[in-house]
C-alpha cells in the first residue's frame, strides 16, 4: 500500500486549514501551520507531495517564503493561495514566482477544493512510470542534476523543468531534442514510444 499524499497548509487563517483539512482528511494527510516560521520548520524536517501557502500569512509574504523553500526544496509543488489578488494578481505570480498553481479565496469553497484535487492528480499522474515528466524526472536524477541546473542548460527557469516534471506543461520540439542530447537518449525514449536508451 503506498504512502498517503501529504499536504502542507501554511495560511494564518485557522479557518481554511480546518477546511481543507475537513474536506481532504483522510483520504489525504494534511498537516496546518499559522506561522511562516512554524511552516517551514515543518516542510524541513517532513517529505510532503504539496504545500498550499497563503500569500499574507505573518512578517513574510508568500515570496519571501517560496525563495526560502526553494533553497532546501526545489521539487514540492506549490499552490499560492491568497484572498488579496488585486495586491497579488495571478499571472505577476506565476510569471515571478517558483510556484505551480495560483488560486484566490472564495466564498465557493469547492472551487478551491476543485483546483486542489485538480493539483494533486497532476502531481500523481506524473509520478506513473509512463509519463513523460517522470522520464524527464529519472534521468535528471540519474546524472545529478538539480530543475535549475537543467534550466540553465536549456536556457529556461526552473518553473519550466517543474511543470515538466509534473506534466503541467510540455517542452517544444526542439526542447525534446535538447533533452534528448543532454541526457543521451532518443526522442523516441523521451516521448514514450521506446524504452531504450540510445
């Protein structure tokens, strides 16, 4: 039996952490944190799949908290959320920000779960052995490369290695032949069709 998806919640409003952790418990194993610095003790010393983080939480924006993970984590996948987006609008967010999923508050609280649920098989799919971004994912690792470092590599953030690796998006053909000469394999292995290296 696999382990349960675990989520983090950073949000100072104790309301939305019982939400969701109302709504996705047990299926998933949430875990709430009020307090930036509490939070990232958390994400530390624990593995999570997920974190769901405010943007205004204490002393520290979601920002300053996303630059701050990714110096120790460089693969959770972050969902912003945030109840203010006249002062965080989403597409400044995802173009700024090493984030995947940008979500406001709202009064329909099933259309956060919706996007949540949304994120999670995302993040599960492309965990499955036959996915492109799990490929991408396995041969990064195989040669000791960070996201960053096969960002740079290819000229790109390393937002764009991560929504790969997550099946969010998926690179131009010409990024698959790059790919494809970094790591010393075919297209073909790339995109599926064959399993062997060349």
């Amino acid at each position: 039996m696999k382990d349960p998806f675990k989520i983090a919640v950073i949000d100072d409003e104790e309301g939305i952490i019982m939400s969701i952790k109302a709504n996705l418990s047990p299926k998933y194993n949430v875990a709430g944190y009020t307090s930036s610095k509490e939070g990232l003790a958390a994400l530390k010393e624990e593995a999570f799949d997920m974190l769901i983080l405010d943007y205004f939480i204490d002393n520290m924006n979601g920002r300053q908290v996303v630059e701050k993970i990714r110096k120790f984590n460089d693969e959770i996948y972050i969902m912003l959320l945030t109840g203010r987006a006249e002062e965080a609008p989403g597409l400044e967010i995802l173009n700024t920000m090493d984030v995947q999923m940008y979500c406001e508050k709202s009064a329909d609280f099933e259309k956060i779960l919706i996007i949540i649920e949304s994120a999670i098989k995302s993040i599960e799919h492309s965990r499955k052995d036959g996915s492109f971004g799990l490929r991408i994912k396995k041969l990064r690792k195989i040669n000791n490369m960070s996201q960053d470092e096969l960002g740079k590599l290819l000229g790109l953030g390393r937002t764009a290695i991560a929504n790969w690796e997550s099946n969010q998006t998926e690179p131009t053909g010409e990024n698959i032949k790059k790919l494809a000469e970094i790591f010393k394999v075919t297209t073909d292995y790339l995109l599926g069709y064959k399993a062997n290296f060349s």
